[in-house]
C-alpha cells in the first residue's frame, strides 16, 4: 500500500542499523542511475590517500623557513594555495591565524562541523562532536588541557568559530631547536591537531 | 529560540571524545560512504549547501542528539531526497527504487571521472556586489538580539545564540558573501557583507576563563549594527 508513510519522517523510514542505511540509499540512487557507484569511491580515495593534513603541514614548513612565503601565506591565503593545486570543497576562502607568544588561536566549528578540507582532509571525530563544539568557545583552555595543550602565562586565546565559508588554519610557531632542520623534516612536527590549534607541533626529535 | 545544533557554550557534555586511532581518515567503512554518498547527490544541484545544513538542524532534537555525524549526514540526505522529489518516502522504506529518475536529472549524475576535478574546484561563496561594505576594521557592533531567521520561522540562520545581542569589533573584512539566511530556503543567494567580529571573552560569559581572552564569528551585514 503506497503513501502510508506521509506522516513519518523520511529518516525514520531507514533501517535501523546504519550501515544498512547507507546500504538503502545508495541501493535507490544508483538504480535511479543518480549515482555511480565508482564515483563513491573515487571521493572516499581522494580522502583517504591524497589529500589530508600533510598538505597543510607542507604550507607550515614553507612558511617556518621563508619569510616572504610566510607573510604571503597570512596575506592572502587563497592566492597562494591556489597557486599551489590545494584549493576545493570546503575550502574556497581561507584564513591563515598566526600563533605568536601572545596569542595561540583555536578553530571550531559550533553550528556544524566546518573545516579546511583541502589542507587538512576530512575533520577527527572529536572536532566534529558535541563536546567540542559546545566548550571550546567558553572554556577552551579547559580543552585545551584536555588536549594535553598548557600555554604560556600571558598567553591569550583566541577562538574562531568557523560560522560562514571562510575556513581557518593555525600556522603554529616553529618548534624551539629546529634551527638546524630542512624544510621536510620541520613538516613531519607539524601534526594535525597543531593545526586546528589543539595541538602543538612534536618537539624536535619527536618526529612522527 | 534556536534549533538543537546551535550549541556554542551549553553545558554538560563532558571530556571532548577522542578515537583510539585518530589516523583513520575513516573509522568505519560505512563512514566513508555516508560522506561520499551525501557529496555525490549533493552534486546533482537539487539543492546548496546552506539547505543540506539546514535538513541536518531540522532533525527532531532527540535524533540529533543520539545521531552520531554521519548518522545526521545520512538521515538529512533522506529527507533531502524526498523533499525535493528524487525519491519518495515509499522507497526510502523499502530500500529499493520504483523506478528511474528523468533522464535530465541522470545527465547531471557524477560520474568517477568528474569527481576529482569538482572536489579540487569546489563552489566559493564570494560574491561581487555593488553595495559599499557598512562596516570598516575597527568599526563597533552589537549583533542582532535575536539569533533567528527574520524571514522564515525556524529558518536557517548563521548568528549562534551565544552571541545575540553582544558588542564586539570588526577586525576582517571579507567582501560579500552568499547569504545562508535566504539561500538556504532557495530565496536567492541574496549576498551581502561578511565580516570577522571579535567579542571579548567577558563579553560571552559571565565565568569567562581569562578577560584576555577572545571569539571571533564570522557574521554577514544584517546580523550587525552600529554600537
């Protein structure tokens, strides 16, 4: 019997268990021929194994050894990662914040989950969860321990609620001791978290 | 009043939780594919992404809140879908098409070989206008006392309660933007200008962790007036 569903939800009509949802509506779509089936896995590749947060702690690396990239790079972002190929999905407009002695910057999304996917992939979990995006704008330093991050004394927070399209990317400040090192080696310290702002780069001689 | 995701400051939701392997692009499989899924239909252009949001908001408060995210990606692209006539509630139940889509809409499919070159371009939300911008760097402003949609009720909005009604200082200017308000109830991109607004600390909350410290939102024009 059609149209008995009208007074549900359509979510509500999915199986229970999720991946039998996804299994559902991927089932309806590629039979409507909306979807090819091989188009899924070419974006889930794409995410897997090209492009992560090793682009972004390639442009941190760049900007700890060249000044004038660095200035660029605070600049006007999308210049330049145009320039270089990383531009895309959910990260057409970027700002890149500078943590200094004074200020260390933290990015978060409180409305949904925004992120800077052509430089770091797809977000962790954890900045995607409830927990994150309600605390880290009224007590990220209480996140901020959570995270195993203690700051300086006269060092400010400075938290950017991601609630347009302009995505944000910490450049942390280069590691203490890495005078010595190129510009490769300085991006294998520069971790994910460092990038969000939850984290800080791996202490020379730490390298992933 | 706001919808259940607009939940900047709420208390209660304990220690942010963290996976045991945080190098998983994907910690599983069916992740990946609610991701690609909701991208690819995404893609067929039946709807923006300020809609797609919206759906996700518009879940009842208690699926919200026991929905893991990809659990909210999958359920919003449901209702998606039958709200804009790709699929009908009947199918959606059964799991299995009733039949083909119009042959215009199957032209607009994206195939394999599209994906890279649409993901890498992506669609920016910048705008030119011939509007001067209302605000300059440095410029006061107390935001709107109510974080709502002015022109549909419940609607889509980008203002977190949290930060109705406050003062802060302009301190980016990003030229006009797309307007989630309008866009998302397919009323026009309407663009206007978004800035970067800085807001004390102390100015947010009452138990602020340092006086020193600041939040900084991104707002469009209308959120804003002089303070």
């Amino acid at each position: 019997m059609p149209h008995d569903h009208h007074d549900q939800s359509p979510h509500s009509l999915l199986p229970s268990e999720p991946a039998l949802r996804v299994k559902a509506l991927e089932t309806i779509l590629v039979e409507k021929g909306l979807i090819d089936p091989a188009a899924l896995d070419a974006i889930i590749d794409l995410y897997e194994r090209d492009i992560g947060p090793q682009i972004g702690a390639g442009l941190v690396a760049r900007a700890w050894v060249d000044p004038h990239f660095r200035t660029a790079l605070l600049t006007d972002a999308d210049k330049v990662i145009t320039e270089l190929g990383h531009g895309g999905r959910q990260g057409e407009h970027v700002v890149v914040v500078e943590n200094t002695p004074e200020t260390h910057n933290l990015v978060v999304c409180t409305l949904c989950s925004c992120y800077p996917w052509p430089l770091l992939g797809i977000p962790p979990g954890w900045y995607k969860s409830d927990s994150y995006r309600a605390r880290a704008v009224r007590e990220p330093r209480a996140v901020l321990a959570e995270f195993g991050v203690a700051l300086a004394a006269g060092t400010s927070v400075r938290v950017w609620d991601s609630t347009a399209e302009i995505r944000y990317l910490v450049l942390p400040m280069r590691p203490e001791g890495s005078a010595h090192m190129d510009e490769a080696a300085l991006a294998g310290l520069v971790t994910r978290d460092s990038m969000i702002g939850t984290g800080l780069p791996l202490p020379v001689g730490a390298d992933k | 009043m706001t919808r259940i995701h607009d939940m900047g400051g709420r208390f209660g939701d304990g220690p942010v939780p963290r996976e045991e392997d945080e190098t998983k692009t994907f910690t599983a499989d069916w992740h990946g594919r609610a991701l690609a899924l909701t991208v690819a239909a995404g893609a067929l252009g039946k709807w923006n992404i300020d809609a797609s949001r919206h759906m996700r908001e518009c879940l009842p408060p208690a699926d919200y809140a026991s929905f893991g995210y990809y659990e909210k990606w999958l359920a919003g692209l449901a209702n998606l879908l039958v709200e804009h006539g790709l699929a009908s509630a009947d199918e959606i139940a059964a799991g299995r098409s009733s039949g083909p889509a119009s042959d215009a809409l199957r032209a607009r499919r994206l195939d394999a070989a599209r994906v890279e070159p649409a993901l890498r371009s992506g669609g920016p939300s910048a705008r030119t206008s011939t509007e001067d911008p209302a605000f300059a760097i440095g410029a006061r402003v107390r935001t709107s006392r109510i974080a709502a949609n002015r022109a549909q009720n419940g609607g889509h909005t980008r203002l977190p309660a949290y930060a109705a009604g406050r003062v802060g200082t302009i301190v980016l200017c990003h030229g006009a933007h797309v307007f989630p308000d309008s866009n998302a109830h397919f009323s026009g991109e309407a663009p206007q200008h978004l800035y970067t607004v800085s807001f004390a600390a102390g100015d947010l909350w009452h138990h602020a962790e340092s006086a020193d410290d600041e939040v900084r939102l991104d707002l469009w024009e209308s959120y804003l007036e002089p303070a």
